[in-house]
C-alpha cells in the first residue's frame, strides 16, 4: 500500500496545485527559501536535497506526488544571503544547481514603471536573456512581455526543455514575467512555454533574443558581446554637419549572394569574410555607404530578410552577433557608413514568434481589416498600442547603440500610412474622422524619426515611401514625418521607362525624365535602382536596356551618369555595378566572372569613376534639396533625345550635365554655360576605357562670349553617340 505523502508545512494546497499544473503567476511565493523552509519542484526526481552553506546536505521530504520536495533548514546553517544549492537524485545519476527561487528580481521599479507606459527606449537592457552575476552568482536573467498569459516558463537546453522546472514569476501589472536561472551561460538555446488564458500551452521564441538559432531551428540564444570597438573616430565624426549636404551613394547589398564559395558547396560568406572583403571593394569602388538588405533574424529566406522573426537578434546564418559587429566595426575604420534596411510594417504568422504571442493578438491587431497584409501574408504592427510602439522604438535605437549602424531604411511606410492599402472595400476600417489615413502609424512613425534625431543626430532614417504623402522628409515641427530622407520611386519608374524604349521612340518619352524635375526639391530624395527592379521576371538593369549588346552597355552608361548627376543621393543595387545579365537570385553569387569581359569591366569602372568625381564637385551634392543646386540648360531638345542641365555648389562652383540619348554622334552642338574660359571634360561615358567608341571632347573646350540657352556664354560640343558629358570650368576660369 502506497504511503500517503506527507502534507506541506506553509504553502496552500491551492499554491501547490497551481504550480504542478504550470499555472503558478508566482511561484516565487511556493518555491524556495521561506520561513526556514526550502521548497523545490523536480518532478522526476526519487530524491531531492538541500545543502546549505554552512552544513551537510539535509533530506527533503515529497509532499505532492508530482515531485514538490521540502524541508526544514535551520537559520544557522545558511549562509548570511541565504544561500545553499539543492541536489537531486535521477535514474541516470545526480547533479546539484543553484536554486533560481531565492534570488530578487532583476528588473527594478522605475524599468517596471517605464515598460508598463511604453517608454522605456532601451527595453532591451532589461527584457531578453542577459547574462550576469546577481546576488554573487552567475547565470542568466530572463525577461519576457506576455500580460495576458496565464503563467511563463522558461525552457531550453538546460533544463531539458522541460517546462515544469522553471516557471517564471509575473511582476504585477507590467505585464512582464522574470527568472534568474544560476548556470546558464552564452550559448544556451531558449524559448518560453506559455499558457493561455485559454489553457493552451505553446514555446515562443524570445521576441527580445539577442541572437537566435541557425534556421530552420527556431529557438533564441542567450548572447553577450565582447566585441571591442575601433570606430570611434568614425562615431564622433558623423555628426559633423546634417548627411543631406554630404555626398552620399549607397551600395545596396544583400549579405549572403554577394560573394558565394562554390568550391564549399556554394555557400555565402560569414559576417567575418565580408569584412575581410567588401570594405576594401567599397573603397575602391568609391561608394560612402552600404545599404544591407534585413539582418535580423528571419525564418524564411526567400523572402530575403523582409519577414523577421527576432527584431534584436542578426540572422545566424552568417555567424554570431559579434561578427556582425566586426563587419561593421570594419566598414566604419574603412570610412564607409552603413544604412540598415528595417521592417515595422509587418512580421510573420509563425505560431513561434510574435503571432498572438501570449494567446492575444498582443503586437498585432485583433482585427484582421486592421492587423493583416493582404500582399505578404503578414501580420500589421498595433501602433495604436504604447507597449507595442516602445518595442519597436527601442529596436531602432538599439541597432543605432548595439551595432553602431548609422541609418535605417524602413520598408513600406506606405502600408503602414493607408488603411486601405492593398485593401478592397469593406476590407478596412476608416480612422475616427472617417478616413484612410492610419492617424497611429503616422503618430509612430514621428515619434520614430523624433527619438533617432534627438538622440542620435548624425543618423539617418529613409522611408521607402511610394505614394505622394506630403512632407515625409520634413520635420515634424512643420507638419511633416520627420525622415532625413524619402526613396524617389516617381524617378525611378520614369527613368527605367525611359531608358527601356528604343532611341528611335524616346522623342514620345522625353517628358518622363523631366517631369521629376518638378517636385525633386519637395524631398530629400534617394534615387533608388535597388533590388526590387532585378526580380520577379523584371530582368536585369541591363537587360532592361534596348538595342545590341554595345546599345546596351551604353545605354545603362548613360544611366548611371544621368543617375549621378540627377539631384538625389544614388543607390545602386550590387551587380549593377557589373552590368549583371540575368536577375538577381538570392541563394547564388554575383556573375562576378562578367569582368573578364571588357564590356561589363567597362561598367564597373564607369561606376568608380562616377563616385570618384562625384565626391570631388560639391555640385553635385551640396545642395541636392534645394532649386538652387539645378537649373536647366535645355530641356526642349525632344527630336536630338538630348538634354543638358547645370548642378551648382553652394560658392555657385558649376558642373554642367549633357545627355545624349540617341546612338548618333552630334557635332557642334551648342550649350549655354554661366561663363567663359576652358572647361573640362570630367566624364564621357563613351570613352574607350569604358567600353565606348571615344567621341567626346578629348579633354578640355573653350567656352567662348555667346549667349545661348539664357546663359551668358556657350560651347560647340561633340556630343558622343549614347553617351553622357560632364564639364566643369578649369580652376580660375570667369563665372559670374
């Protein structure tokens, strides 16, 4: 006959079936030391005991049939922290651990005070998995918002994913459960077990891990850095002067088909490898910044990054946090500024992630006409909700602090400003005044942009904005959104339209490259020939080019000059820099084996000379937002396909622009120019080193006293047959 458990000395019957059955919201109050009276919870165990730190390991009794152990320590044997460790006896041996039930909180009233307003901006420090020493003992403290969970456990490799051996406590009405587990080291793979109010139980991943498991696993890992950082000129400089007058091109970069080693089974590069070798590229090819496609982890790789899964933790699939550090670290020590692209605008379904997280649709909206994306399958953020705006604001500030990254790029701010964005009627909710604007994502997003400039001033924030939405790169203070800068997709869709048409057709066109001229100065623009543009059956930049295979090459030449000379920062996708044949695929390398063809070779070094040149004349970026910086020389040339233009510096130094858009050569075309005396031939896109025929001015020309085009003074140009000049007066030449 089986011998009756003996009963609990202090703790309810009730407490100690809430805390068998997992649904304990404090078992702080059952477990541990009180009242001289240590009490654990080992399920499988056929014996457990105490050991304080002053005396022999003491027997403890089972008093509940599902493995809840205590006994009675006396107050002398106990260390002056209380502290003992407990042992325990399994089929396959013993071991002995630190109790995680006798240690404080790790998180303090004012971090409680600040997470349940939504205004804690560095969550991160507290919420997540930090490894420490508290109370003199190392381990790991966790920390996780569920408030509508009916209790938390914490599981993992260290527990055997065994729930019952670490519930977690709810810190009142924050909404935030916290454990110290002693021992746990970096490393550790980790999820939390949550039961619902419903009564469902299922493992999240931390939406807070810091580094996350290489997919298709799907657990969070408990991190801590150790990089040492060697960018510190790099972070005092870039606050120098706004990035709006400072030239800016940007080579956009998708991490893991930049480079790939086929002779390792064509894999991609680590974090490590590319600091190794796109620094030294970027320099070389003369581009200020990077643009890296998402970092953070994301489960689905075709969908490039854009579907994250772990906000704070770099995709694994590369190495571990800290080499990112080292990427970036070195990027900074080779004078390169990196620009992150960043996804507030939705996240995915996945039953481990973010999707109703705590068994409520908690970072989302419980409304599907609110909280899905119809386009990608998505869930849409809450922005309506502090807690949900906090996250996000901190996860912005913590890669800008965390990663030194000097900018943000946030994907589809279009979907989060329209209601009906991708929406049928009856799909969507109007706001309160009856309209399509989401008033709470427009609220988010100045916030956002408020925090990054006021805390980090010589950051950057850039929306992929596609709509006419005023004002998205003005201050908030004058009614706008408060970005540094807006992606021209008007300009990019005019421009690719344009180049796509035979030359022989252009003269029914010529408006789609001047039309941009009229709102250019209403933003702060980033010209963007980005990754978009060379998928899904779009081809290739070149492939999108009329004509023969020389037609071709030429005529991206032209659009790359026209590009640099155009007011707006560049973005250019990698391999356009190549003229890549096929599209973009994101699980193979670059055709980098085009440049043994002078052809493509042509274009690179096109590319390098652009921003080379482009760095050297002021006009060319010094007032790109302002009419000042541009004046039209001709744009009426529609039967030549030819127009010419002026970019000014802010002392009035000049650089004059002259597109050739048809395949024949013309001599002794006249343009105006502001001044008289020799000007020189900065660029010629046909030049032999380039891939061209080498028509062209051969280096210098003489503008003489005749005015033409409203200027005072012209030229007789040989224009060169699909090509691009760029002229700028010799140093001491007359302007007015």
């Amino acid at each position: 006959m089986p011998t009756r458990a003996p009963r609990p000395t202090d703790s309810s019957a009730a407490d100690i079936a809430l805390l068998v059955e997992g649904s304990h919201g404090d078992p702080h109050r059952v477990l541990g030391l009180h009242d001289g009276v240590v009490r654990a919870h080992r399920p499988e165990a056929s014996a457990v005991r105490v050991v304080p730190a002053g005396g022999e390991p003491i027997p403890m009794s089972k008093v509940h049939d599902a493995g809840v152990f205590e006994a009675k320590v006396p107050p002398h044997l106990l260390a002056e922290d209380g502290g003992y460790r407990l042992e325990a006896d399994y089929p396959t041996g013993s071991f002995s651990w630190e109790d995680p039930y006798r240690f404080w909180p790790t998180l303090g009233e004012v971090d409680l005070h600040l997470l349940g307003e939504g205004r804690h901006r560095r969550l991160w420090r507290v919420l997540g998995a930090h490894v420490r020493t508290h109370q003199g003992v190392e381990g790991t403290s966790f920390a996780v918002w569920a408030p509508s969970a009916r209790s938390v456990r914490v599981v993992g490799d260290f527990n055997y994913w065994d729930g019952r051996l670490h519930p977690m406590r709810s810190l009142g009405s924050s909404g935030i459960w916290e454990l110290f587990v002693p021992g746990v080291a970096a490393g550790a793979m980790y999820k939390y077990e949550i039961a619902t109010a419903a009564g469902h139980v299922t493992q999240k991943a931390d939406p807070v891990a810091f580094a996350a498991e290489l997919p298709p696993g799907t657990s969070s890992v408990v991190s801590s850095s150790a990089h040492r950082w060697g960018d510190d000129a790099w972070m005092a400089a870039r606050e120098d002067r706004p990035a709006v007058h400072r030239p800016m091109s940007l080579y956009e970069l998708h991490l893991g088909s930049w480079r790939r080693r086929p002779e390792e089974g064509n894999r991609a590069l680590t974090y490590r490898e590319l600091a190794e070798q796109l620094p030294g590229y970027l320099v070389d090819m003369g581009f200020t910044h990077v643009e890296l496609m998402p970092v953070a982890e994301h489960p689905y790789g075709p969908s490039w990054g854009y579907q994250i899964s772990s906000y704070f933790a770099p995709t694994s699939r590369y190495g571990p946090p800290d080499d990112l550090r080292i990427l970036v670290d070195a990027l900074h020590q080779a004078g390169i500024g990196v620009v992150m692209d960043w996804v507030p605008a939705h996240f995915p379904r996945d039953d481990w992630a973010l999707a109703r997280f705590d068994g409520t649709a908690l970072y989302e909206h419980e409304d599907p006409r609110k909280g899905s994306q119809p386009d990608w399958g998505t869930l849409v953020f809450n922005y309506g909700r502090n807690e949900v705006r906090n996250f996000l604001i901190a996860n912005a500030l913590y890669w800008l602090e965390e990663y030194h990254i000097d900018g943000l790029r946030v994907d589809a701010v279009a979907s989060m400003l329209y209601l009906d964005y991708s929406r049928k009627e009856g799909e969507w909710v109007p706001n309160e005044f009856g309209g399509r604007e989401n008033l709470e994502a427009v609220a988010f997003l100045k916030e956002l942009n408020e925090v990054v400039y006021a805390e980090h001033p010589g950051a950057i924030t850039v929306a992929e904005e596609s709509t006419a939405w005023p004002a998205v790169s003005r201050p908030t203070y004058l009614g706008g959104l408060g970005f540094g800068f807006k992606w021209n997709m008007g300009w990019m869709h005019d421009t690719l339209d344009y180049f796509a048409n035979d030359p022989i057709h252009r003269r029914y066109h010529h408006h789609e490259l001047t039309f941009g001229l009229l709102y250019a100065f209403s933003e702060n623009f980033v010209l963007p020939l980005s990754h978009d543009e060379v998928v899904h059956g779009k081809g290739s930049l070149l492939g999108k080019m009329p004509g023969d295979q020389w037609q071709r090459l030429a005529n991206l030449r032209c659009l790359l000059a026209w590009m640099w000379a155009h007011p707006g920062k560049q973005l250019l996708f990698m391999g356009g820099e190549l003229g890549q044949e096929r599209e973009w695929r994101h699980d193979d390398s670059l055709d980098w084996h085009l440049l043994d063809d002078p052809g493509h070779r042509g274009i690179q070094d096109l590319v390098r000379r652009l921003n080379q040149a482009y760095q050297a004349h002021p006009a060319l970026w010094e007032r790109d937002a302002v009419p000042e910086g541009f004046q039209w020389i001709d744009a009426s040339d529609v039967e030549g396909n030819v127009l010419s233009f002026l970019r000014m510096a802010a002392d009035g130094s000049p650089m004059a622009c002259v597109a050739n858009l048809s395949p024949v050569p013309r001599e002794g075309y006249r343009i105006g120019l502001p001044g008289p005396g020799t000007w020189h031939e900065v660029l010629n896109t046909d030049a032999i080193g380039f891939g061209g025929s080498g028509v062209g001015l051969g280096g210098e020309v003489g503008a003489v006293d005749h005015p033409w085009h409203g200027l005072p003074c012209s030229v007789a140009l040989t224009l060169p047959p699909l090509g691009v000049l760029w002229l700028a007066p010799v140093a001491g030449a007359a302007l007015p």
